[in-house]
C-alpha cells in the first residue's frame, strides 16, 4: 500500500493554527441521530491506524477511537430523528457539526470538511470532498463519529429489539424492513424518509 493511500496531515499544515476535521456519520438510514465529530490531533501524538471509519474493522476501530479519544481534543454532536424531520437532513447534519464544534475543548483557527457543502458554522472552513480518506484530522473524526452512533445504536437496539439496528445501524436492511413490516415505525424512525412515510401514509389510509 503506497503513502498516498492513506491520510496524512499535508491539508492541516496548509492552514494556520488549531485544525479541526469534521466529519458525520448516520445520513441515510432510517432511524437513529445523525452523528457528527470534530477533531484536532496533537501533531505529536498521533495514534496508528487512523484512516476512513470505513475501511477499518470494527475491533480495529474501537481500538483507534480510544486512542484518539486519549491524544486528541474532540467535539461529539448529533441531531435526533425530529430534527432531521424537522430541518431536513443536509441542515440537521450541518447543526451536529456546528455542536460538534461548540463541543471542542478550544476554538479552532480553522476547519477541514469532509464534503462538499459548506456547514457555515462561522470559522474559515476548507471543503474536502473524500476527505476522510486525505486528512488525518477528518478521517480522526470518521472514526469518532462511526463508533459513537454505532453504540448509540446497539444502545436503542435493546430498547427496540425488533429491528437488528445494533447490526445495521437503522440502515435499511432486510431485517429492519421486515421489523417495519412486523411492529412498525417508533419513536427513533425518520418520518419524513420515502420508505418511513409510505408506511405512515398506508396507516392512513388502512392500506
């Protein structure tokens, strides 16, 4: 695996002073928060294994996210399944970053974005689109923002057992379909997504 496969911190030094990565986990399943994270990694010490949440193994990136956690100063936002209803789900994930941000130990000089839609969360901010897989910081806060809502979910799993969420993360698998066909929508379901709305809509009308 060459050098250029993997994050490193080329973007942070192009800016001055604190760095934060932001990135969010959780915008397409149909239950759950939308989970954001912002991270700024002392140059110092930095944990292996950093790199996108998603190429990690879970053991792998539980491991990582603690080390992160112990070596980093880290903000940790999210918004409910109302808010995202409520504001839609570009807005809702641009209000977990902005607490993810408000979450920080200090203020940041400046700001790298995984993406390509600017947050406006009031600090010179950089959009890199798959940042998460060409900055350290960013990718720092894949991880942080994939185990956090990971747990959560498994968390409201035991709460609503019925829709294998602690495996897929209130994703729309098969397993959740059926336990939306079986038990219905609940509390943590995001009304205004196409598949949680057509099942309203079908109680509606007692289809």
């Amino acid at each position: 695996m060459s050098s250029k496969s993997l994050p490193d911190l080329s973007l942070e030094n192009e800016e001055t002073g604190l760095v934060a990565g932001i990135d969010e986990v959780g915008r397409g399943p149909f239950a759950g928060p939308v989970v954001a994270a912002a991270v700024i990694l002392d140059p110092a010490n930095i944990p292996d294994g950093i790199q996108d949440s998603k190429k990690i193994a879970k053991s792998k990136r539980e491991q990582v996210f603690n080390a992160i956690l112990e070596t980093s100063r880290v903000g940790i936002g999210e918004a409910s399944p109302e808010e995202i209803d409520n504001l839609n789900i570009l807005q809702a994930t641009f209000l977990a970053m902005r607490r993810a941000v408000e979450q920080l130990p200090v203020r940041p000089d400046a700001l790298l974005v995984d993406g390509n839609r600017d947050p406006k969360l009031g600090l010179p901010t950089r959009l890199i689109v798959k940042g998460d897989s060409l900055s350290l910081s960013i990718a720092a806060a894949s991880i942080v923002a994939k185990v956090t809502r990971d747990r959560k979910m498994c968390r409201l799993a035991e709460q609503y057992p019925h829709y294998g969420w602690q495996n897929n993360s209130g994703y729309g698998t098969a397993e959740h379909r059926k336990g939306l066909s079986l038990f219905g929508i609940t509390p943590q379901h995001r009304r205004s997504f196409a598949p949680i709305r057509e099942i309203l809509s079908k109680n509606k009308t007692g289809n």
